[in-house]
C-alpha cells in the first residue's frame, strides 16, 4: 500500500495544442529569433486543415499522407520537439530543420515548406522515436543479421549485466521494490521471510535502447537533439551495444512494458530523487514510495564494502532523455502514429526501413530511404502496392 497521493503524481500527457508561445522544458535553455520563428512554423501546420491539393515541384512526395500523420500531428510533433529539447544545441538543430534555410514564419500555400517539414516530421517518427515504443519488451529482440556467435556473446552480455544490475539494486524492481523472482528462489526457505511480500520477475529496461545504438541514422538524431553522442559519451554506449548499468533500470516486466509504452516515466527532483509519474492511477498502484531515491546497495552488501566504490547509478542524463520523448509523443498525438505502424509492422513481418526496393527495382539503402519520402511510404506499406496510401 503506497503512503503517498497517487493523484499528486499522474500528469495528463493527451495530445494538446502547442502553446501560443515557446517556453522551453529546459528553463535553462534562452529562446532565440530562430526557435521562435520555427517554433512560429510549427505552429502554423498545426493549423493545416488537410495537406495541400497539389504535390511539391520538388516531387520527393507523389501524394501527401492520409492517414493518422495529419498535419496536426506533425506541426505539434515539431512544435514539441522544440519544448523538449534537452539541451540547447538541441533547439538550435530542430530549429534549424524546421526553417530550412527560410528566413520567414508563414507557410501560406508554400508546398515545398510544408513537405520538408513533414519529412522532419517523419524521419522523427519513424527512425528516432519508434525505437522508445516498442509493442513488445521481451528481451532479447534478436537482429536478423545477427550469427550464431555475436547473438550468443549478446545474451552472455546481457546475463553478465542483470547480475550486475541485480546486485546494484538488491536484487528487486527500482520503482516497485518486488523481490526478483529468481533470487526468491534462490534463498534457503528459513530466508525466505514475510517481511518479501511481493515477487516479481525481474528484467533490465534500457534507458537508451539497444536497438537504437545500431541505428547510425538514430545515432545521429539522438545526438543532434539530446546531446548524447554514443561513441564519446563517456558511458560508450556504441562500443557495448549499450549494455552499461549507467543505461538500465531493473524493473518487473509489467513495468518495463509501461515504461516501453510511455505509460510512466520518472522526473528529476534533486540528486537521485525522481518522482514517478505515470499518465493514469492504476499505473501507479504497485509504486509504494514517491518520490524515490535510487541507491547502490552494493556498499552494504559486501564485507569489504567501505574500500570498494558502488556500483554506478542510471545516468540522470538517460532518464531525462526517457522522459522528454514521452512528453513529445503523448502530447504530440504521435505515439498513436507510430503505434498503428508498429503494429502493422509486426503483423505483417515486414522489415524496418533498410532493404526496401525502390522505384527502379534497386535496393533502397537507408539514407535514401530516409531522404526520400516516398520510399517512407512503402516502407511501411506492408506488401501494399506503390498507388496504395499508406499512413
């Protein structure tokens, strides 16, 4: 039973207008006469009735989007992109994407403006943050291209991690304070007293997903906007595939999958205090202590504990990265888009954006993709033929 009010805890993230005025997340961050023109862009797709009549001269798009990709969603998914930056070089560059090279803040009946942005729009949705909502968070999400041997060593890594992890955070869930299952199991019936109530299995929820760090073009945008560059980021990231306890939560599963469905996330308060905030009540029930403070209790758990440094804590960095793309995508209307294409994804088998044919029948690799709209269009077409809308 928690001893706090869960209400005081549930931030209602249902997709919103933006604000009339950009007021960035990151107080720390000064808006500028680029972000507020941008900013102003954004604000005017939002507004957008439908996409224009007429395609772009620049014929990138053959057709504009139909389905749940509306000009509203992809105005607000921009516009909120700039709230949440994490850092200011973040702002600069979205701003900079979103003004391509303009020098005014009125779309009126400006085709090509409106096409740059939804392929900003777009290449957010599909490449960057696909990766944070996954349908399914059962690890591990082996890759296609994957040998026998490097899948073998990525399971001897990960098992090597969870024990690591499991020691860090005395062997239960961070937010839930459940007792790993395993572990439970482990002890000797004399140990297993009533003071462990709840048992739950127990797993590891990357901050930044692995999937992500072998994506070069999500690479790219998760260092262009949040700042964190996964070759020197002085976690490396790239060179473990992200297994690093500085990336990892443990977490029950039922909390992975919320935290994997952007159904609760945790706001910083002060050191290594977070609030865990959730979207709903009941996402809260299993939470007994809020705010909370995370800790190593490696120090405590080993005789020669007071010559021996903790293990390193979930990087602050990391968490708040979590938090930001939960806001855009809640707010935005965005995470209901890339849900649908998830989904379609997943019943259809079909692969992720490399590996499409293109027009001319050649192989389409994934800077053209991701450069060319129409190719966005099949990608996710699921078998559909090339005159079938798609979004």
């Amino acid at each position: 039973m928690s001893s706090y009010d869960p209400d005081a805890f549930v931030v209602d993230l249902s997709p919103a207008p933006l604000p009339p005025l950009l007021t960035f997340a990151n107080l720390n961050i000064p808006p500028n006469e680029i972000h507020r023109r941008a900013y102003a862009l954004a604000l005017a797709l939002e507004r957008l009735p439908s996409w224009p009549v007429s395609p772009p001269t620049s014929k990138i798009m053959p057709r504009w989007p139909t389905g749940k990709m509306t000009p509203e969603v992809a105005g607000r998914l921009l516009g909120y992109l700039l709230v949440e930056a994490p850092t200011e070089g973040g702002a600069d560059g979205i701003a900079r994407e979103i003004m391509g090279g303009r020098d005014e803040s009125v779309l009126e009946e400006d085709a090509d403006a409106v096409e740059r942005m939804a392929v900003v729009a777009l290449k957010y949705a599909l490449v960057f943050f696909k990766h944070f909502m996954q349908l399914s968070s059962k690890y591990p999400p082996q890759d296609a291209d994957d040998s026998s041997s490097s899948s073998s060593s990525s399971d001897s890594d990960y098992t090597k991690l969870q024990a690591a992890a499991l020691h860090r955070d005395a062997n239960t869930c961070t937010l839930t304070r459940s007792t790993d299952a395993d572990y439970y199991e482990s002890l000797p019936p004399s140990a297993r007293k009533s003071s462990i109530s709840n048992v739950a299995q127990c797993q590891l929820l990357h901050l930044v997903p692995r999937s992500l760090v072998k994506d070069e073009r999500a690479v790219r945008m998760l260092r262009a906007w949040a700042g964190i560059d996964v070759d020197t980021d002085k976690d490396g990231l790239r060179g473990c595939a992200g297994e690093r306890l500085e990336n990892v939560l443990t977490t029950s599963a039922s909390t992975a999958r919320n935290f994997e469905r952007m159904r609760i996330w945790l706001t910083h308060v002060q050191g290594d205090t977070y609030r865990v905030e959730a979207t709903s009540r009941p996402f809260l029930r299993d939470v007994p202590l809020n705010p909370l403070t995370l800790s190593s209790s490696s120090s405590s758990s080993s005789p020669s504990s007071s010559s021996s440094p903790s293990l390193p804590l979930p990087n602050p960095v990391y968490i708040g990265l979590r938090r930001a793309c939960t806001r855009v995508l809640r707010l935005s209307g965005a995470a209901a888009y890339i849900d649908d294409v998830l989904r379609r994804e997943e019943e259809s088998g079909a692969p992720g954006y490399e590996g499409w044919r293109g027009r001319g029948g050649g192989v389409v690799d994934s800077e053209e993709a991701l450069d060319h709209l129409d190719t966005l269009l099949f990608m996710y077409a699921c078998g559909c033929g090339e005159d079938t809308d798609v979004y």
